[in-house]
C-alpha cells in the first residue's frame, strides 16, 4: 500500500513519517506541507536521520497520484482542502484531526459516499479500548454517580476540550441515552450552585509536552470509580493510523472509525 502523509515537519508529521518507513507492507511515496514551510525541497527523512528519496512537496495533486492513501493529522481547514483533491483522484484517507465544526464533520460524511475514509479523533488501541469500557462502565453508573472528564495536553494544542474528551463524553452520553449537546457543561468558575446529577463535565489543562492524559470518574456516594489513559509517546496513535490505512484496503466508499478498523463495535 502507498501512503501519503501531510504535515511534514510537524510533530506527529514526524512520527508517522517514522512509522510507515519502519513498517512492512506499505511504502511511503510522498510528503506534504504548506506552501510557506522551510522544509520544503528537504528529504522526507530529514527528521529521522535517513535518507528516503522523498522529497517534501507542497504540489497535492502530484502526490496524491501516486498514493492509495492520504493520512492527515493537521486541522480542520486544511483536511478538508486534502480532502477535495483526494476525492477527484480517489485516493482514501485517515484522518485524525480535531477541532472539525459540525458543518465541517458533515463534508466528511458526504465525501465518503465515494471515498473510504476512517475518521477518528484518536487512533491508539488503548484509547479506544478505554472508549469501549466507558461505554460498558456507563450502564452500570446511570444513576448515582456524577461523570467528570479531565484531560490534559501539551501548550500547542489548539483546540479544547481535546477530541479524544469530547468522543469520551459522546460514547457515554449515547450509552445513557442523552444527547452530549445538552448535557456538557464545559467548565465552571463563580457561584455555580449545586452539580445538576445529569450533566457531564468537561475540566481542561494545557501545559509542557504532555502527549495526552485522559481521566473519566464516576463519583458516587462513599466512592469513586477512574478510567484512565496516558499517553507517552506519539507512536501508538501513528500506529493506529497505519493500521487503519491497511483497513482501507479491503473496504468500499464509507465513513469508518476506529472501533471499525479494531472491530470494537
């Protein structure tokens, strides 16, 4: 399988730069950036310490020719630029950026009407394993435990509460049969009043280099339930996403995510 990858210099640019050349079965045939990036003409290996013959390019339509799949990590604007020219050369994507508006996340499911696209917020097993025993976990705490989100990421990161919380915060909502839209309460500051037992709470950090921290507690009375997921390293969402260009493979046009390509559903 040929893979593409955008964000070049970025940092999880990097990482899946490094893990498809490390990886059997697929090939990396093309690196993109923005048009003003330093790094353009450089080789794609240039942050990896080896030389792959890849130059890094910001020309879309050249290398999305010669791809089977664009993996996209970068934000939303610029996704779905990508995601217009993949469409006219059929080339698949994943996708694992944030921050998409719902009008944005409604491009996407009309361009997998033709294109196989695996759309996540975040591609590590352990995270959606962690997805899968919060959904099971909810059922059990439907009443009687007040349900707080807390996450916490590095200071470059954009957007808030991060994909990962917000995906958190829908798999319970649907497992307790509410709509996340009216029972988020994104953060608290003055005379708040009592908790009301039926909303979910959203609590946000950002500072250092924290790869991705993700805690959910189900507070009850004379006790306390916590479902963590801590992220040390890059690498396991850049293996998740070469393991969800594999799925494509096999699969037709359609919006898949993770809990597909790790058969969670």
């Amino acid at each position: 399988m040929k893979i593409a990858i955008t964000g070049a210099s970025g940092r999880m640019g990097q990482m899946l730069i490094k893990t498809v050349l490390n990886t059997s079965e697929v090939i990396l045939t093309g690196v993109l950036e923005r048009t003003d990036a330093a790094v353009l003409g450089q080789d794609a290996g240039v942050f990896a310490g080896r030389k792959t013959g890849i130059v890094i390019t910001d020309d879309v339509e050249r290398v999305l020719t010669h791809a089977d799949v664009l993996i996209d990590f970068t934000r939303p604007d610029g996704t779905l630029e990508y995601l217009g020219i993949a469409r006219r050369h059929g080339t698949r994507m994943v996708i694992g950026t944030t921050g998409f508006s719902k009008s944005q996340k409604a491009q996407l499911t009309s361009a997998a009407q033709t294109l196989g696209i695996v759309f996540a917020p975040n591609m590590s097993m352990g995270v959606n394993v962690t997805l899968k025993l919060l959904q099971i976990a909810s059922t059990y705490f439907a009443t009687g435990y007040d349900i707080e989100i807390i996450e916490a990421h590095h200071r470059h990161k954009v957007d808030a509460p991060s994909g990962t919380a917000l995906k958190m915060g829908e798999v319970i909502a649907k497992a307790l049969g509410r709509d996340l839209a009216s029972c988020a309460l994104y953060g608290r500051h003055g005379v708040t009043g009592e908790r009301d037992s039926s909303t979910i709470g959203f609590s946000t950090i950002r500072g250092g280099d924290i790869d991705g921290d993700h805690t959910v507690m189900f507070a009850g009375t004379g006790e306390r339930i916590e479902i963590t997921h801590k992220s040390a390293s890059r690498l396991a969402y850049a293996q998740g996403a070469v393991q969800a260009a594999r799925f494509l493979a096999s699969q037709s046009a359609g919006l898949y995510d993770m809990w597909d390509v790790l058969n969670l559903h």
